[in-house]
C-alpha cells in the first residue's frame, strides 16, 4: 500500500465502511490510486487518537482524505489531511472538478464547493431513467420527486379573481397543482367562474375537492377529482375513467389491496390518499405506516400535511420540513398542503424547499444538512463573525458593533432594552439576530 505507480498520486480515503464507495471514474484512475482504510470505530475516536491511527500513512501517501462529518480541524499537517464529502457516495463526482490539495482540512467539501455539488445532482437527475406513476395534464409524477398540490378553500366570499391569485402566488412559490376545496352548499355559479378563470390563468392542473354531486357536476372542467372512498370509487366507476381520482385509505387489509388492484386492473388514473392525522392524537405515525403498506401497488400517494401543520401549535418551518421528509420517507409521491389559518402562510414554499432539500439527500444518499438550501428561518447555524459580532454560549451573547462591546443574557426579561442607545438602524437590526440567537428562551420575553 502506498508506492507510486505510474506517476499516479495515491490517496487514502478513511472510512467506516468500504463498501459505500461507488467504483471511481476512468478518468479519475488514469490520475489518481486510490486506497481505503477502514476505521470502524472512527467516529468514536478523538482527534488524537485518530492521528496515531493514521500516522504511518502520511508520508506513503500524497494526500488522506477524511470523511467530511469529522468535527476536527487537520490544518496542522500542511495539507496532508483533508476532509471530504459528507457522504461517500458522491466525493469521486466531486474530484472530476476539484483537485484533492483543493479540499479543506478544516470543514467538508460540501460547505465550500456547494454550487458544483448542485451541478453533480442535476446530472445524476438527467442520468435517472424511471417512468412517470402518473401525468396529469402536463404534469408528470414521479416516485423520487415528489410534487405539491396546494389547497385553496372555497367560502365563497372572495372574489373569483381574488383566487386566481392566491393560486398563482401558490404556483410562484412551488405548487405544482391547484386543488379547490368546496363544502355542499357552494354556489355553482361562482365555482363555474373561479375554475373557468383559473383554467385561462394557469397552466398547471386544477382539482377539485367536494362531494359526489359537486365532482359529477365539475368533472369535465377539472383534472383532478378528490376525495372517494373505495365504496364510492366503484358506484362511479362509469364516469371516472378518463379522470384522476383520488381514493381515500384509511386502513390496510387485504380486501383493500384486492380492490386497489382491481382498480388497477380497470386502467383507472388513482392517486392513493392514506389520510394523515393529526400528530399524537389520533396520531401522524399511523398514516405514515399505511403510506409505507401502499407503496409498492403501483400508484401515486398523496399525503397531506396541512392537518399535521394546522394541528400543531409549533412554527410550521420545522414541522412542514419534517413531516415532509417523514412522508418522502414512506413513499409519497405528492405532498397536498394548504394555508388556512395565519400560522400555516408560507407552507407551500417550505415544502416546496423542503422537497427540494430531500431531492439532494437522496440523490447524495446523505442526511438533509449542508445541502444547497435549507429551511433555517428562525436559528442560525455560526455565531455572527462580519461588520456585527456576535458569539457566546448557550445563555450569554456577546455583541460587537463599531468596536463596542454589549453581553446580554438570553435568559433576561427583555435583554435588548440593553441597546437602547444604539442608533436606529442598528437597533433594529441586532434585536432580530439576537431574537434568532436566543431562540427558543426569546419566546418568553416581555419587551
């Protein structure tokens, strides 16, 4: 291990696991020779430990690379040790453009050469022959991208155009499809004219959720019908095969298996809906699961995540990305959510971003973090180090600003009344990074 062959330069990779490399490049082997150790407690073991485990192979190599989740800084051994990407699975992508001497030995590839690592996603996408579930219009459903359908409530007091509106600001932050939800008692004539403007306006397709009367009506001027139960499903079985329709689950049996492939077997466009629940009670966790049995019949899930978001007196930024994730994770293939109420604005954006982020996680087969974007609306991940300083630990900040120094206490009653004699702009500034730093106790400040 370790002579030159061929003017080749030899690089070790450190690893846990050698078996999670994918085979390198051709082109990278007419550079480079590349040689694994593998450490299988690595990630248990302290920098110094770590040193004396690789110290021998310093000087027989050109370069170690290091996984890139290892916290340590190398930066004493003059570009020898460098950290890598965070998972293995992509660093030989990632040498194509990069030289090895190229890489940190303070923090992971990821963290520096993010924008080649969004061009190594695009053209494993390209690269990724699969067949769409479904198309609707023109809109193709995919098992690894999932799409968004975003709900809008019909009460019938806003104005038609007032609609065409919320859905293109939907559409403008990432819904993918329009879903209309409508109760019995809706005029007609005012749902002809909110889906004949919507039908003109945008081109993404639009559904319509309401009872059997309402869909039958509708269904020549929609392209999605929701919601049938598997009783109702089979009653209107004449009228649906030209349409896309989506079949409420709400358990798992084998009757419903056998009836699903029946479905299958009529040629009938289905979109499989195993109803999410609220978290706790009746519970999220039971949607999931029958999410997970549904998955390998073939068709399209849906789940909809606005009545785990509405139901939760928590910022939606963290439950929309989780449940999300939850949901990609039991094999949805679509994500339906809506903006109801005040706390749920912004929804269909951060699940749109957070489609976006389990897209990379995927494609890289690496968690959700340093991904080339991210849903950090409220926390940051490092402490503030510009024009502004801002540093601590998990009580107490530290602020610099013009060369004065501020400390304030998380924990106070009003800690920011302490920067009172700031100027205005500055002010106003520092008291929304210090409610970040301090979030959660800021929470419960009385200012």
């Amino acid at each position: 291990m370790g002579a030159k062959l061929n003017n080749k330069r030899n690089i070790l990779l450190i690893t846990t696991n050698i078996k999670v490399f994918p085979e390198p490049d051709i082109s990278l082997k007419d550079n480079y020779s590349f040689h694994y150790l593998e450490i299988k407690d690595l990630y248990y073991m302290g920098k110094e430990q770590i040193i004396n485990r690789i110290l021998n192979y310093i000087n027989k190599f050109d370069i170690i690379i290091l996984p890139g989740n290892i916290i340590w800084d190398f930066s004493d051994f003059n570009g020898k040790l460098v950290k890598g990407t965070m998972s293995p699975y992509y660093l030989f992508d990632l040498l194509k453009h990069i030289k090895p001497e190229e890489l940190s030995p303070k923090v992971s590839a990821d963290k520096i050469y993010g924008k080649i690592i969004k061009l190594i996603i695009e053209e494993k996408l390209k690269n990724r022959v699969e067949n769409p579930l479904l198309k609707i219009k023109n809109l193709e459903i995919y098992n690894y991208h999932p799409m968004v359908f975003a709900e809008v409530f019909l009460y019938g007091k806003d104005g038609a155009d007032n609609i065409v509106n919320i859905a293109k600001n939907y559409i403008e932050d990432g819904a993918d499809a329009i879903i209309l939800g409508v109760m019995s008692s809706i005029s007609y004539d005012y749902l002809k004219k909110v889906i004949y403007l919507l039908s003109k306006t945008i081109p993404n397709p639009i559904g319509l959720d309401g009872n059997i009367e309402i869909l039958k009506k509708f269904k020549d001027d929609i392209d999605i019908l929701m919601s049938f139960s598997m009783k109702s499903i089979y009653e209107n079985l004449d009228w649906l095969y030209d349409k896309v329709s989506v079949l409420l689950i709400n358990e798992i049996n084998e009757k419903i298996k056998n009836n699903i492939e029946k479905l299958k077997k009529e040629k009938l466009k289905i979109i499989l809906d195993p109803i999410a629940y609220p978290a706790l009670s009746p519970g999220f966790l039971d949607s999931l699961i029958r999410a997970r049995a549904l998955s390998n019949l073939g068709y399209p899930i849906m789940i909809g995540i606005n009545n785990v978001t509405e139901l939760i007196d928590a910022d939606t930024t963290g439950i929309n990305a989780l449940s999300t994730f939850l949901s990609i994770e039991a094999g949805a293939s679509i994500i339906l959510t809506g903006e109801v109420s005040v706390k749920n604005r912004g929804s269909v954006f951060e699940i749109k971003r957070a489609i976006e982020m389990a897209k990379e996680s995927i494609i890289l087969k690496k968690p959700p973090k340093d991904t080339s974007i991210n849903l950090l609306a409220l926390k940051e991940k490092d402490w503030l180090n510009n024009n502004i300083k801002i540093y601590g630990n998990r009580d107490t900040i530290n602020i610099i600003i013009d060369e004065k120094s501020i400390q304030i206490s998380c924990k106070e009653d009003c800690p920011i009344s302490s920067l009172q004699h700031l100027e205005k702009k500055d002010l106003i500034k520092l008291s929304i990074l210090i409610y970040r730093y301090c979030s959660p106790w800021s929470m419960k400040w009385n200012c």
